[in-house]
C-alpha cells in the first residue's frame, strides 16, 4: 500500500487553486488563454485550413544528385555509422564519449561504455556537447583588433614578440588558462617556464576559486558506501563525475541487496537533496557549526531540528565504519575539507570509500592565481596576456572591474570558441578549435587520461590550444597531434599501443603521491546576516553551468531539474521569506551586497533554508551568440574574490513582474485521485494499491499476444533527475528547439519530460522525479481519437506516428492521459542557421509544421536490431536494442527490452512488487511502467 | 409585368450544370491519370549522365557482377556508387582515350567527384535498406527491371508505396534462393509457389502483419 501522501508540482497546485484547475483541464495552457473565439470564427478558420490543406500535400519525387568518393576512404561503409573514442571537457576534466559519425559527421555522443568509471554513463552537459560543435556563432577566423585576419599576419607578428621575449626571458608575459587536467598542456606549461623563466602562468578558475587552486578535496567512491553524508556536496548534480555518482548511485538503488543511506544537509535544494533519506536544509553560516556536531567537540548551537540531524548522521557514520563517507562540498569552508578527511581516517573510510589523491587538475605554484595576475597588472608589470581559453571579463568576481585592467595591458591576445567578452576586447582573438575537432588529451576525475582525437576536420580556420602555446617559444610548431604523441612518448611510443589507446579511449596514468594538503586558511566563519539582512548563494545554473555553455539551445531549453525554467536564471527564494515580502515566483526582486546589484526573477522554491536566496551564474551574457547574449542577470557582479560562494545582502521587490517560460505546469496528467508518484517501504513492498488493479477486463479485445513485445521499465528509485536522458532524446530524434516564447505557450517539443513532485509542507518537502516518456499503451487512446489513422499500433506494441497521414487536428494529444504528444506549430527546421542541420540524425524523419510527434521507443534502433538479426537470420538478443534514454542514463534507471521473453530483463524487472503502471486505472495498459521509490519508514499511514 | 426567364432559360441551364458536370469530372480523371503517369513517376526516362554509362554493355556484354560496383549491397542500407576508383581499375587498360569516359579520367586526375543523376530513389521518408532484401532472397529485377537490357539507365517500375505493398502483403511469389539474387535469367520453377513458401520458412520472413506495419519503413 502507498496511498495517503499527497503529491504537489507547484504552490499553486499546493494551495489547490481555482486557476490551477482550470488549467488542469486544458490541453495545452496556452489555448486555454486565448481562446476567445466564437462559432462563426471557428467555422471560417476551419473552411480556410481545409483548403489549404489539400494544396501542400502533393510533391513528385524528383531525382537528385549522387556524388561518390573518388577513391573510398578505408573502412568507409556507406550508410552505416561510425564509433571513435574520445572526450569533451568539463571543468578541464574529459567526460569520456564514443561520438557517433555519420558520412563522416558526428551526430551524437554517448559516454564510452568500455570506459571503467562512466561505464558509458552520460550527462546532459557530455550530451549537448555536439551542439556545440555546430554553433554557428564560433568565431572562425582570427581578428586583429576586431577586423578579420589571417594566422599568417600573426605568425608575423609572433615573430617579433618571440624574439622580444627570448632576450628578456619572457618578462611582462603572462598566460592565463581555464581549469586544466591536460598532460599535455601540463607539460608545455613545465617547459615553457623553463624556456622563459620571467614568463608566468596564471590560472583562471571561476568554480574552484580566484585566490588559487580548488581546495583539496576527497575522491568519493559511492559505490562503496553503505552511508554517505553530504555536507552541501552536491555529488548526483551537475559535475565532471556526475555519471560516475550516477552509476554509483544506481549500483546501491533499486533492486540493490545493500542501499545506501544518504544524509544531506544543503544550503540550497539540490539534486543530491532530492535524492536523500535525510535531507537538512540550513544557511551557510550555521554549515560549520553542523560539521562541528557531526565531528564533536566543542559546544554548538543549533536548532533541535539540526541536532537531530547531525546526531542520526553521527550515528549512520560510526554504525558503518570503513563503509561511510563524510564529504563535503567545494563551496563550503575549505577548513571544513581538512575536518572531513580526519573524520574519515578516524571512520577508517580513506581508501575504501573515498580516497586522498593529488588534485588532477593544473596547481599554480605561489604567485599563480587569477588575484596575484590581477596585482600584477595593477603594478604595470603585465605587458603581454595570452588568455588561453577562459572567458575572464565575464566571469571575473564584481568587486575587480577586470574589464577595465584588462585594458591597461598593452598586448591582449584571446583563444577562444566564440568571439565573447574578452574576445571583443583583446588586441587579437584567436579561434580554438571544438574538441571534437582537435587533438589533445585530459584526465577523467577518476584519474584515467583520455586521448582526446578529432572525429571531423575542423569546419573552420582555428587552432589547437598545444599548437598556440608551443608558438610561444619555437619558431617551428609540430602539429597538435605531434606534441601530444610527444608527451605520451614513453608510455605509447610505438603505434600498436598509441593506436589501441586511441581505439579503447583511456590510458592509466601513473599515480602521483597525494601531494600536502592545501595551506588552509583560519576559518572565518560565514558572515552571519545582520537585522533585515539574508545570506545569499551563489551556485553554478543547473542547465548553462558558470556560462560556458550559454549559446547551447538545448541546455538552454532544458527544464533545470527542480525548477522546471528554462531559457533564464532565477532568484531561489524559500516560501516563508517569500511570504514576508510579498513576493510570487516571476516577481522581479533586486539583490544588493557588498554595494553591487542585480535584479532577477524569483522563484519560490520549497526546501529552500528560510532566511537564504541563491543566485545562479551563467546568465547575463553580453557577447554569448544569438542564443545566450542577454537573457538572464549576471550573478557574477555579486561575487566577491575572497567569498564567491556566499554574500550577506538584502531582497526586495521591484514591483515588476515577468513571465517565466517554465515547463512546471504543462503538460499535467489530471491527477484527481491517482496516485502518480509510488513509494513503498520494507514493510510493505508492492506499490499496488488495491487488488483492483490487477483487474484486467475491458471493454476492447485484447492487444494479441506477439514475440517481440517492447517494453520499458523506469526505475524511480535510481533516478536521479538529471536530465542527460532528456538531451539523449532530443539528439537522437531531431528534435528542434522552440525559443524562449514558444515554451512560455507550452509548446516545446521534448519527447521525455522529467516531472518533479513534491510531498510534505513546502518548507521542508520530499522531492520526487519522474521521467515520462510515451507509454506506448496497449489500448491507446490517442489511436481512437485519430480521425485519419495517423497514429497506429505496430504488431510489435509501438504506438506509431505517420507523419505524412497526419493532417493536425491534435484530437491525439487531447486524448492522451499521460500528455507526452507534441505539436509542430511552426516549422523549426528549415531555418536552422547552418551548420546545425549536420548534427541531424539522418534514421530520423525531419518533421514538418503541423504534424503531431511523440517518443517512438527510438523506432530506428529498434529496426536496425531487427534487420541485423534478420540478415543473420536469428532472434533479437536481449539488450541489443537500448533507447537513447536508457544508454544515457548513468544510474541504468531505464530498462528496455522484449517482454515477450520471459529471460529478457525488463520482464524481470515487471515481475517486481514494485511494479506500477502509471493511470494504470484507465485502462490503457502501458506498455512502459514504473518501479516504485523505496522509502525506509512507513508514509503516511 | 413581362417574364424574367426567357422560355430557353431551363435548357441553358441543364446545359450548362451538365457542362460543368461533365468538366469537373473530366478534370479529376484527368489528374489522377496525371498522376498515375510515368511523367509523373519518373519512370522510363533515362535522365541525362555525365558519361553515357550503359548497364547493359557492362552486364551483358562483359559480364561484372553487380556487386563489383555496387560494394557495399550486402552490408549497408545503400547499394554503394562506384568511385571513379573503381571505374579506372578496367579502364586505365580499356578505351584509355574514349572520348566519352574523359569525366572519368578527368575526375581521378582532379580528385573531383563525378556527378552522376540518381534514377532510383524513393522518399526522405522512406527508410529503404539494401542488404535485407538481398538477405532474404528479392532480386536486383524485382525493383530495378531488366537493367541488363538498359543501354541507358531509367527507372523501371514506379517507387509507389503501392508497389512496396504488393510484395510486403505477400512476399512468396518474388522470392528466390539467395545465390539467384543476382541473376537476371533465372527462371522459376515449375513450382513457383512451393518454392516460394519453401524460401519464406527457411528465411523467416516476418508475417505480412509486421512488413505491412507502417513503422518497417516510415519512423
């Protein structure tokens, strides 16, 4: 039995509002807005769309062109993909990826599943990442002084400047890199100081700190821990080794024998808190009083509701020694790192659930941070900036107007994707080439490197970041791939190891001894607020991240995971604070500290600590490309140097208001009575609620019994909410991206949405996540409701869709349930800025305007399976089909398969009490069900 | 008061409702005889080539295997397009100086590709595959006619979905043992039809239900 909880997407759902029920009952809530019309416009709407209609559907087939190769590429097959392993960066970190080629164009990633950490684990970020290979607005040529010009005109000048630097040894010139794990680079770092020992290297990291490196912090391995507690680490949520927490987290979830506990006590809701058994919500100046109970001594003053925590996780830390593992996150007081790492020791952890390795990403030595750079040039000492990568203008804290510094240095060169902030205010910029087009090679957070190699010629006049640097101090540069063959010469010098580490996508790298421990800094203890004032969070956005990923229309377009906004960032405020200043979710507020402001939406968000707001960077941009420049505030202009996690300030309402393109209440299944969302618990493991349930009698025939029979199972409990099945979808099926104005009328076009739901009061609620994708249900509604079969049943149990029968009338997504059918309102294909169009899926049908579409089951998958199976003429084996939401998923919460074999896995995983079919009460035998999330104490009842 | 209708007024009238009657339904035959042509199917028209390259010269005469060409039929959704690479392995010995191939030896001399006019092509959204027809025993003649007999290439049936249907509801009778795919004289048996239900047990060829599914080829 689960029944009794009651689950809520929104305060307005909360409050149960007349409005909300009104537009519960619309299909779509942009037309229950605007229909105004009345009979005789209905009619003359009608009368034009039916003669229209007749005039587009005839079209001859003409023939076309066919080119051929010339000579044949070796192992070029035509029609058929191609698979190389290689990696993307995030945060410097490889995010390891098998990219899928096509006619020699890559058209999608998914993690490597040879790979032993990600084990073919994506993210939504690794996902997106081919977008970004396509985005028309990289810079694509270098620029002198913002005019187009040729990389001879700066090898030119690099001629002069070199020799100025060789008798000088390299004084005034200064290199400031983005966050790196490279070897590489690393290596051209080391012999470059050599070459030019005035010659410094600065490092630019917005998410590890301005005052140096990231603080040294444990290696968590989850899948080790019977209890974790997180101390504001949000380790399921967006990160270099989300896919790895991911996997973890799956391993210890489900039908797992051993479940992990998970204690979380967070300064903002997170992810990792929607997951938790024990979730705290606290402000960031009581975060080290907490540690400080968990880790004992000293006298402490919390609340009851906190000592209560902190004592449940003491106890779960000390009951499950050697199996526990106290971490924390990287915004938190870096003295609280050097507490947790003596916890562990004690616990007997280190080693076993986590680990203390050297940092893998780039150290600079003493005088080599971003604030030591930002002295320099105050002192006149900086005559040459090479700004390899980073985009520091924009993401410089507020209270050093780098933009203005940066301008005092005489020679200012840029490398870069796009042409952004810094780009446009440097003496040159440089285009650097998309990973996928580069040679290069980065470490995965787990300590394997990557060979990074180019999967497609670079589509533009760039060059590799090795190659740029190497220029610095040679008058002949090697290529790219040369000096990363050069680097790997000893460990992959003959070319059957450099080939085979190419083919697999990892080496192991040797391990470096844990280097000491950071200096730590004296604590000082998070600025309390004072009478009238809040604390204020300063956090990465869960979708465009610290802004690198700002032009990107997927990410952009991306529900964020408990929000539900797209296209902008907002002011998380807690229901209480909300409350007090009168303020709804879209009511613009301004957020002063430290004498700088900014203004921004809020969006009261249950779960979040009372007295806090968060801001999320990443937004704001001036000089981002025609997706990203100027959507959203800046939250960079509140962050200070010395704290730029978090800032005492004050809230208030501007009085305007804006409307926020938010997917939180579309398509809504009329939940009246049903119970969407399932928990069970030890004690009462089957998610049924009643015997009714199993009642199968129906007034239609049976759906006839068929080998194969596909099938789906989402696990609840393993989901972790993270979307990278959403971009999964949207990369493997074409599926276009609307804009900011279509979404606002509820008309974007994912196939899997990730609903989110709430239980319990809004200030301190359970979260709960929930991908719907189509059911592909047995009795399908939307299939008696099409008035010219355009949506059939295949023999197999896929509802299908016809594009070319269907004429429009949406009666399917009006009779659908579960709302997961979607409408082409416009033609969002054709316009397409080029060269997007090359990262289609050519297995996919290019839909036009005025066609409904819906999940397929990735229909093309299946089909291929089956035609390999039928050319050897056997069965189609288990696990040989994978949709791309269950390949991407990194905690395997989907399964798929053939239910008509008895041995397949997702007919075992049907067989589990936990088995539900969602408005299983309508009848509709979905063919895709749900296993219900564990919960470890009796809900409700 | 005088008359409006003149004493004629009904036969105009019948006359013209007939005229128009007798148009409208010209005007419909007319169009679906339109398109029901192979004007409009692209049938029987050999478009002009590049090189007028002849099947039935190369087949007939010579004797090259379709796949010598076509490589990759076996294997891929696509028949393959011979590279100029290809063509150049007889005729960098044979008619070396033909006027006619000097777009061949052009196009390897320039390393540019030859543009050739495809003649056999179905929609974007029909997803058509090569090698799993050839796997299960329907001929090269079924789909591409007597292209041995075509000096010029042209398309020989009408890539309607009506003809994809009539062999996707009951595939037997175009059915023959693999090693014959290639074949354009091979001849049935006497017994067609044994054989043809012989050939659909031992190929497993899915029920009429599933090839007629809309989803074998349209996704």
């Amino acid at each position: 039995m689960s029944g009794g909880k009651t689950f809520w997407r929104s305060l307005d759902e909360y409050q149960r509002s007349d409005a909300f029920g009104e537009m519960l009952k619309a299909e779509f809530p942009s037309i229950f807005e605007l229909w105004t019309a009345d009979r005789r416009q209905v009619l003359r709407v009608m009368g034009a769309s039916l003669a229209l209609a007749g005039m587009t559907a005839c079209k001859p087939v003409r023939s076309d062109d066919v080119v051929p190769f010339v000579y044949r590429p070796e192992g070029f097959l035509e029609g058929r993909t191609d698979h190389y392993a290689t990696a993307v960066p995030f945060e410097g970190y490889a995010q390891p990826v098998l990219a899928t080629t096509s006619a020699g164009r890559p058209i999608k990633l998914d993690g490597n599943p040879e790979h032993p950490a990600f084990r073919g684990g994506s993210t939504p970020f690794m996902q997106a990442a081919i977008l970004d290979l396509y985005d028309p607005d990289r810079s694509q040529e270098p620029l002198m002084a913002g005019r187009p010009a040729s990389w001879d005109e700066f090898d030119g000048q690099m001629v002069k400047w070199r020799d100025a630097w060789r008798a000088s040894g390299g004084a005034g010139l200064r290199l400031l890199i983005g966050s790196t794990t490279s070897p590489t680079l690393l290596r051209q770092i080391a012999e470059l100081k050599r070459a030019l020992p005035q010659a410094r290297v600065h490092l630019f990291d917005p998410l590890g700190g301005y005052a140096g490196g990231a603080p040294q912090r444990l290696r968590p391995k989850l899948d080790a821990a019977d209890v974790v507690v997180s101390l504001d680490d949000d380790l399921l949520g967006p990160g270099p080794a989300q896919a790895i927490h991911g996997r973890a987290w799956g391993e210890r979830h489900g039908d797992a024998q051993e479940r992990m506990r998970l204690f979380v006590a967070e300064t903002t809701p997170t992810q990792t808190g929607a997951k938790a058994d024990r979730r705290l919500g606290i402000p960031p100046s009581r975060l080290a009083m907490l540690a400080k109970a968990i880790v004992g001594g000293g006298k402490v003053t919390l609340t009851d509701q906190e000592l209560a925590w902190a004592k449940e996780a003491r106890q779960a830390l000390e009951s499950t020694r050697g199996r526990s593992l106290l971490t924390i996150g990287p915004s938190a007081p870096p003295q609280l790192q050097a507490a947790a790492l003596q916890v562990n020791r004690a616990l007997g952890n280190v080693g076993r659930t986590c680990e203390v390795a050297a940092p893998l990403t780039y150290v600079p030595e003493p005088g080599g941070s971003f604030l030591d750079l930002v002295r320099d040039i105050e002192a006149r000492r900086v005559s040459a900036l090479f700004v390899l990568g980073p985009n520091p203008v924009y993401q410089a804290p507020g209270d050093i107007p780098f933009a203005a510094l940066y301008a005092k240095v005489a020679l200012r060169v840029h490398a870069g994707l796009h042409t952004d902030e810094t780009g446009a205010i440097s003496n040159w910029h440089l285009p650097l080439p998309h990973a996928l087009e580069e040679w290069s090679d980065a470490r995965s957070p787990d300590g394997l490197a990557t060979i990074v190699q180019p999967v497609v010629r670079p589509m533009f006049d760039s060059r590799s970041l090795h190659e740029i640097v190497a220029s610095l101090t040679a008058d002949a540069v090697p290529s790219a791939r040369e000096i990363v063959r050069k680097t790997w010469a000893r460990q992959l010098g003959d070319d059957a190891a450099w080939a085979g580490a190419l083919k697999t996508g990892f080496v192991a790298m040797p391990a470096r001894a844990a280097a000491p421990a950071n200096v730590i800094p004296p604590p000082s203890p998070a600025a309390a607020p004072k009478n009238g004032e809040v604390e204020i969070v300063i956090r990465p956005d869960p979708t465009i991240h610290d802004g690198s990923f700002a032009n990107n229309g997927w990410l952009q377009e991306l529900p964020k995971p408990l929000f539900k906004t797209t296209w902008e960032n907002v002011v998380a405020i807690s229901p209480r604070l909300a409350a007090e200043l009168k303020v709804e979710s879209g009511d613009v507020v301004r957020v002063e500290s430290g004498g700088r402001a900014v203004e921004g939406p809020a969006w009261v968000l249950p779960g979040q600590p009372q007295q806090v707001i968060t801001l999320y960077l990443g937004y704001g941009r001036k000089r981002a490309g025609r997706i990203g420049t100027g959507i959203g505030y800046d939250a960079y202009r509140l962050r200070s140097a010395a704290e730029p996690w978090n800032a005492v300030g004050t809230v208030k309402p501007t009085g305007e208001r804006v409307k926020l393109a938010t997917t939180q209440e579309q398509h809504l299944m009329d939940a009246e009575g049903a119970d969407l969302i399932r928990t069970v618990t030890p004690a009462h493991p089957s998610a049924l609620r009643n015997e009714e349930e199993l009642d199968r009698t129906s007034f239609y025939p049976e759906w006839p019994e068929h080998d194969p029979a596909w099938g789906m199972v989402i696990d609840l409990d393993r989901c972790i909410g993270c979307n990278a099945c959403v971009l999964a979808c949207q990369a493997e099926n074409n599926i276009p991206v609307v804009g900011q104005h279509q979404v606002y009328e509820g008309r974007e076009m994912a196939w899997l949405r990730v609903d989110r739901y709430y239980a319990g009061e809004p200030d301190d609620p359970e979260t709960h996540f929930q991908p719907v994708p189509c059911m592909h249900c047995e009795q399908a509604p939307c299939e008696m409701g099409c008035p010219v079969h355009a949506t059939v049943h295949s023999p197999d149990g896929l509802n299908l869709m016809v594009y070319n029968r269907c004429i429009g009338t949406r009666t399917c997504s009006s009779y659908c349930p579960y709302k997961v059918r979607r409408f082409n309102w416009f033609d969002y294909t054709t316009d397409a800025p080029s060269p997007t169009e090359a990262q289609r899926n050519p297995d996919v049908t290019v839909r036009g305007r005025g066609v409904m579409e819906k999940c397929t089951y990735c229909i093309q998958r299946i089909e291929g399976a089956k035609v390999q199976a039928d050319i050897e003429n056997r069965d189609v084996r288990d696990g040989e089909v994978t949709t791309a939401c269950q390949q991407a998923c990194p905690a395997q919460a989907i399964t798929f398969g053939n239910l008509a074999d008895v041995e397949s896995a997702v007919a075992g995983q049907r067989k589990s009490p936990r088995n539900y079919s969602l408005l299983g009460e309508q009848g509709t035998r979905p063919r895709t069900t749900y296993l219900a999330k564990i919960g470890d104490e009796p809900d409700g009842e | 008061m005088p008359q409006i209708f003149s004493r004629t007024a009904d036969t105009w009238f019948r006359a013209v409702a007939l005229g128009a009657l007798v148009f409208a339904v010209a005007f419909f035959a007319g169009a679906l005889a339109f398109a029901r042509s192979q004007y409009w199917d692209d049938v029987a028209l050999a478009p002009q080539q590049p090189v007028p390259f002849s099947h039935k010269h190369h087949i007939s005469d010579d004797g090259i295997d379709c796949r010598y060409c076509h490589s990759t039929v076996e294997t891929s959704a696509n028949a393959g397009f011979p590279t100029t690479h290809v063509c150049m392995t007889c005729h960098s010995q044979l008619w070396t100086e033909a006027a006619l191939l000097a777009p061949v030896r052009q196009s390897l001399a320039e390393n540019r590709p030859i543009d050739w006019h495809r003649v056999a092509r179905v929609p974007d959204y029909v997803y058509f595959r090569h090698d799993i027809h050839i796997a299960k025993g329907v001929a090269c003649v079924e789909c591409h006619g007597r292209i041995d007999k075509m000096p010029l290439t042209y398309r020989a049936k009408a890539f309607e979905m009506k003809f994809c249907l009539e062999c996707h509801r009951d595939p037997a009778p175009h059915l023959r043992p693999r090693e014959a795919v290639y074949d354009f004289d091979w001849k049935p048996p006497a017994d067609h039809a044994a054989l043809g239900r012989r050939l659909m047990a031992e190929y497993r060829i899915r029920s009429p239900a599933e090839l007629t599914s809309c989803g074998t080829c349209h996704r």
